[in-house]
C-alpha cells in the first residue's frame, strides 16, 4: 500500500506534468499549401498563413478545464475528496481533448495535410495518469 507521503508525491508529480503540459504545443497540423496550425492550451498558432486563409482560433480555452482540475489536485493534499474529484475531472479533460485530436487530424489527413502530435499532449496524459493513482492512494490512506 502507497503511505501517504507517496501518495502527495504522484498529486504533486501529476500537477507538475499537467502544467508543463499546458505550455508545450499539444499538437501540429501541416495543412496543404505549407500551413502549419500549431494548438496549444491558450490558442492557436498559425505559421506561414497566406493572405486570406481562412483560420480562426481553435478554442483558445482548451486550458481552462485542465486549470480547473489542477486547483482541485492541489486542494486535494488537504481535502481527501478534492484530489479524487480532481483527477477523475482532468480524466474527462483529457477525454474530450483526446476526442477534438482525433477530429483535427481526420480534418487535417482530408485536406492532404500531416498531422503530428505534440510533447504537450504526452505529458497531458502522463500527468493525468500520475496524479489519478496519486489521488486513489490519498482516498485509501484516508479510509
């Protein structure tokens, strides 16, 4: 069984992950044409855009959600139910993330463009992850 000095050590590693996280790209998309569409968790960058291509912002609120969870994992080293409600948040944050991924790399692979996934999204994940089994072992120690 995980103490619980352990168990705050993955909250705090899962924080960690999860902010830097939200500064590296979480993904780029090479449209045809030589457009690159770079999102990250505050906006999208679009790099050598022609004169009247048509991109607008993604969603420059793709952090938000990931933030809000975080706050929780914190609140949750000293309220057991915080951690929990945390990590099983940035599961769903993650989950729907993970689903507008997908749906930009079809868009992306239809207009013959490449798509690639970016660091941010892996440490999104492992963040994730981390912190999830950080916040179950506090609930346990608690019980």
């Amino acid at each position: 069984m995980i103490g619980r000095a352990t168990a705050v050590a993955l909250v705090a590693a899962g924080v960690v992950l999860t902010a830097t996280a939200l500064v590296l790209p979480w993904y780029s998309t090479v449209y045809a044409g030589g457009v690159e569409v770079v999102v990250r968790a505050w906006g999208t960058e679009v790099v050598n855009k022609p004169g009247d291509w048509p991109a607008g912002d993604l969603s420059p609120w793709y952090g938000v959600p990931v933030v809000v969870t975080v706050a929780l994992l914190v609140a949750g080293v000293w309220v057991r139910q915080a951690a929990l409600a945390g990590s099983a948040a940035q599961v769903g944050a993650v989950a729907v993330i993970a689903a507008l991924l997908v749906s930009e790399r079809g868009h992306a692979v239809e207009q013959q463009g490449d798509f690639a996934l970016g660091f941010g999204l892996v440490f999104l994940v492992a963040g994730t992850l981390v912190a999830l089994v950080g916040a179950v072992a506090v609930q346990r120690e608690a019980a």
